[in-house]
C-alpha cells in the first residue's frame, strides 16, 4: 500500500475522517483493507489500549463491512513461518535464569538473525507469552544485539519491578528507548552481577 505512511500519519493525528476518504476511493484495494486492518490492531493492541477511540473502531468496522473477514486476517496474523519458528527454538535455547529467579533473559545474537535472515522485529510478543507463565520471575529480559557496540535492551515485567527499573536506570533506557551503546556481552556482565 503506497499510502500507509500517510495514513499511519493520519491516525496519530486523529484524523480519522480524512483516512475514511481514502478508504472509500476505488483505488483503495481489499489488500490495501488488510494491511490497513492489521495496523489499527497492532496500533490499539487488539483494540484494547487507550487510543482505541469511537473513530477508530468505526474506521475499523467500516474496514472488515466492505473488504475482508476479519477471521480470516486475524490467523493470517499470527501466522509464523517455519524459519521464524526455527528461529524461536534457537532463541529458547539461550534462556537464562539470573540472580536466583529474580530474572530470566533470551539472548538474540546478530549471527543468529543473519542465520535466519531475519530482522529483530515481532520477537516481544513471544517473550511476553512464553515467560509470563515462568512463576518467580518478576521481571525478563530480551536482548538483541543490534551491531558491534550496541544492543537492544527489552526489559518486560510481570508487575511493579523495582529491579527493573534499576537496571533501565543503570543503561539509561526509557520504555521507549532500547539502545545501549555496548555490545551484548557487556551488557549481561553488568546486569548479571
């Protein structure tokens, strides 16, 4: 869809009426309503966050009404190919339980991406749903190395982690911002002390 960015733009900006202009031209294609479609889902994490506004389930309705099954694209979704779930088993490996339980971490190599030719993208919906159910953990890590001397830190807790917060406190990290400037073993040398 050549118009996404814009109308990603669009919705950020809550202009939700414009986006229905562009949906209802007859260039607009049932692709184009899927792609769409699975935007707005992973925008409002399955419609259930706060910028889950009337506008925007109205676009989203007006979206399955005219163009696609909404069954249909939420299994297409969650879909994953054999090499990403190659991937996975790899990731699983490298599961590591830190400072007597306190925290669990994945490490996700740069060889190891390459290896499946894959971007680190999509991997904290797994993470989530695999360590989630790891009782005493309060809170996991997944770590990406990102190049030489930089890394991508997610830290994921199951509650209020004061822990968690040091360690985001120690690489001064935000829940927006993931990049630290060291490489990934220096990163778990620090943490694992």
């Amino acid at each position: 869809m050549t118009k996404l960015p814009e109308i990603i733009k669009l919705i950020k900006e809550n202009q939700i009426n414009i986006v229905q202009n562009i949906i209802n031209d007859d260039s607009f294609s049932p692709e184009d309503a899927e792609e769409l479609f699975i935007l707005l889902y992973n925008y409002t994490n399955s419609f259930k966050n706060y910028n889950t506004t009337p506008e925007i389930l109205i676009l989203a309705w007006n979206i399955l009404e005219r163009w696609i099954s909404h069954d249909k694209i939420i299994v297409a979704k969650n879909k994953r190919s054999i090499e990403e779930m190659k991937m996975y088993a790899e990731i699983i490996k490298t599961l590591k339980i830190y400072k007597n339980w306190l925290f669990a971490g994945f490490i996700v190599t740069q060889e190891l991406l390459n290896k499946y030719n894959l971007k680190a993208r999509n991997i904290n919906w797994f993470i989530f749903n695999l360590l989630s159910i790891i009782a005493w953990i309060k809170f996991w890590i997944l770590l990406i190395e990102n190049g030489e001397n930089e890394s991508l830190l997610y830290i994921i807790p199951k509650y209020k982690s004061e822990e968690a917060e040091k360690i985001r406190n120690l690489f001064w990290i935000t829940y927006e911002n993931k990049v630290v400037n060291k490489n990934y073993k220096e990163i778990l040398e620090t943490i694992s002390k």
